[in-house]
C-alpha cells in the first residue's frame, strides 16, 4: 500500500500513531511498516519486537 511521504522528525510514537489511524492497522503485531520522506531518499522502519518497537 503505498501513502504519503512522511516527515521524519516524527518519533516512533507517532509513526506508530500513523500505522494505526491513517492505515488502520495494529502497530504491535509484528508486521514491518516501512516510510520514506518526501524525497524519498531515505527510509525509516516500524516493527514490534514483543517488547517495544525497534
């Protein structure tokens, strides 16, 4: 699914806060989410480690 670029002074809090509201999605399921920036030259991941995101 591919979205908007997203501004990477967002903290891991919110880009979880993104997965869940703008996708829908569980952010603590253990699937990889995966942003780029706008241009798209740099990419940041999203994934829960059943302990907390890495």
């Amino acid at each position: 699914m591919q979205r908007d670029a997203v501004d990477f002074r967002k903290s891991i809090v919110h880009l979880g806060a993104i997965v869940e509201q703008k996708l829908g999605r569980d952010a603590c399921t253990g699937a990889l989410f995966v942003f780029c920036n706008k241009a798209k030259n740099k990419l940041k991941l999203l994934y829960w480690d059943k302990c907390g995101f890495a």
